[in-house]
C-alpha cells in the first residue's frame, strides 16, 4: 500500500472518527490514511441506521460519509446526524461520486461542512478531515498582527480589542483554522449562515469586507481569489 505522508504530525485533534462507507476497498483506503495521521480509533459502519445509532452513543470527533447508503438516503443522515449531535458540531464530510452542483449544494444544505468526490485524493481527504476537525475545537491563534481566542471570543489587534458582529466572528473562526487553505463562497455560506435562507454571493463579500477593514493590518492576512473564494494567509503582513 502506498504510505501516505503524514500532514499533521500526531496532534490530530480528530481522535475518533466514524467512516459511513459500505465499499471495504475505499474504507481500507481510508482508514490507513487516517491512522498514519494519527487518528487510531477509526469506528466503520456500512448503514444509515447504523451511523444513526453510533452517533446517538458516542459522538466521534468527525464524519466521513457515503451519500448512498443501504436503507437510509445520506442526505437523511446528514440531516438527522447533525440533530442528534450533541451541539449539532460533529465535522461531516461527504465522499460521493455525484459530481453536479446541485448535488454538492443539497449536501451542504442538509449539514455536510464539507465534500470530496470520487475518485478522491487521501492527501486530500486527509487535509480535509484535520482542517474540518480544527473548525471544531475552539482553539487559540498567536500571529504577528492578530490575536484570537476562539473560546472566549476575544479577538485584538496588535493589542487593540476589535468587536466583530456573529457573522464576522463566524468567518474569522471558518477562515483561521483553515488557513492557507482556500474556502470558497458556497463554503462559507453554509459554514456560517447555516440555516438562514437567500444568502448569496454578495453577502458574503460585504462581510468579508468588513471583517478586513477590522482587523487592519491582519485584515490583509485574508486573501480574495476573486471568481474563487477567500483564503487565511499564515505570515502574511
């Protein structure tokens, strides 16, 4: 089997994850990856009911799942999954070979923070599924220009308190703990406006807007990829 490296060091903060795979080829895949990454308690389950059931005993720090399940449609999963989850904060992401748009926006809409579409990298998947479970952790960032405590919600600026709105807090936690990674508007979206009906691209770009004019100089740490997404920039500034 071909190694995969190991992108995190041994400080995944996803320690139990739960694989809702019924392909025992594609679920040795993963499970390897993940284990040289550090998560060693890797629970697999082949059915809706299944995942409905561990999830209802012992929430796992994450979710991979299938969207085409045995007996229960995986958008269901999703949906129920993320209502039975203590908080509603269990990371789920989707592994589907529906490649459409519509199909990747319904999955966002029924609670998967994130997807990857087969044939998929385990580079990937892996970076996937450490950047999801970070977004979970509360978590606390030390830069040149910009501190947060993500716990607390205190955020400052060269030593400067800045008050963020929810929405702008929101995206700062989605884009920090994902950083150098790009995030694209759909993302943020359905990462921060969860719930909350006709949001579209403009939104999203007013707020981001002002979140950088906030943060001054750490403002320019977030990238526009103009016609792509946003992006937290390690070191930038």
């Amino acid at each position: 089997m071909v190694p995969i490296p190991n992108v995190s060091g041994d400080n995944n903060v996803v320690k139990r994850l739960l694989v809702v795979e019924d392909d025992c080829d594609i679920v040795g895949l993963i499970r390897h990856a993940l284990r040289s990454d550090g998560c060693q308690n890797i629970e697999v389950v082949g059915s809706g009911q299944a995942v409905l059931e561990s999830i209802g005993n012992d929430p796992p720090d994450a979710i991979i799942r299938d969207l085409n399940l045995p007996d229960v449609n995986g958008f269901e999963v999703g949906r129920i999954g993320r209502s039975r989850a203590q908080g509603g904060e269990i990371p789920i992401i989707v592994v589907t070979a529906c490649q459409s748009e519509a199909d990747r926006v319904l999955a966002l809409d029924l609670g998967a923070d994130d997807y990857v579409t087969k044939p998929f990298s385990l580079i990937e998947l892996v970076a996937r599924v450490r950047a999801d479970g970070e977004v979970r952790s509360p978590g606390v960032y030390r830069g040149k220009h910009l501190n947060a405590d993500f716990a607390v919600i205190a955020i400052s600026v060269d030593g400067q308190p800045i008050r963020l709105t929810r929405r702008e807090f929101g995206l700062l936690h989605y884009l920090v703990p994902n950083r150098n990674r790009v995030l694209t508007r759909w993302q943020l979206i359905h990462r921060v406006w969860r719930g909350v009906d006709e949001i579209d691209a403009r939104t999203v770009t007013v707020h981001v807007g002002r979140l950088r004019a906030k943060l001054g100089k750490a403002g320019e740490q977030i990238d526009i990829l103009f016609g792509v997404g946003y992006r937290f920039v390690e070191g930038q500034s």
